[in-house]
C-alpha cells in the first residue's frame, strides 16, 4: 500500500502490514457491530472499568461515548 493509503477488512483476515519506520504511532480501529449487540459478560477488548460498568444480557449501546451509532437505517 502507498503511504497515506486506508484498508478496509475483516478482523479474521492474516494479514501483515509490516513495520511502521514513521517516527510516532498512528493507527485507528473501528469495529462494525449489529444494533441489536448483547454484552455477553466475559472481558475481551474491554477495559477493567468498563466492566464495571457493562452488565451481562444488556445492549452494549448505552453509551454513546463508549459505543456511538455511525449510522442508523430509515
């Protein structure tokens, strides 16, 4: 990929994108998950306060500085 480019793929998908020579970390993530999303009460990428907060059986969309909707269909 050239510099500046953006990938758009799986989380399941191997992949190697090599090592970053740039001085300085950059990266974003973005997770797409269906509305309907339960929190199963087991700690994954979740942070120790946040499973504080989460409750199993419960929408993981509670909180939109947590989880915010990018978009929603008509």
């Amino acid at each position: 990929m050239k510099a500046g480019s953006i990938s758009f793929h799986s989380g399941h998908l191997i992949h190697d994108p090599g090592a970053n020579m740039t001085p300085g970390r950059r990266a974003a993530m973005i997770q797409m998950m269906p509305d309907n999303m339960i929190f199963n009460g087991k700690q994954n990428i979740v942070t120790k306060k946040q499973m504080t907060e989460l409750k199993a059986g419960v929408s993981v969309f509670n909180d939109d500085n947590i989880n915010p909707i990018l978009y929603k269909k008509l």
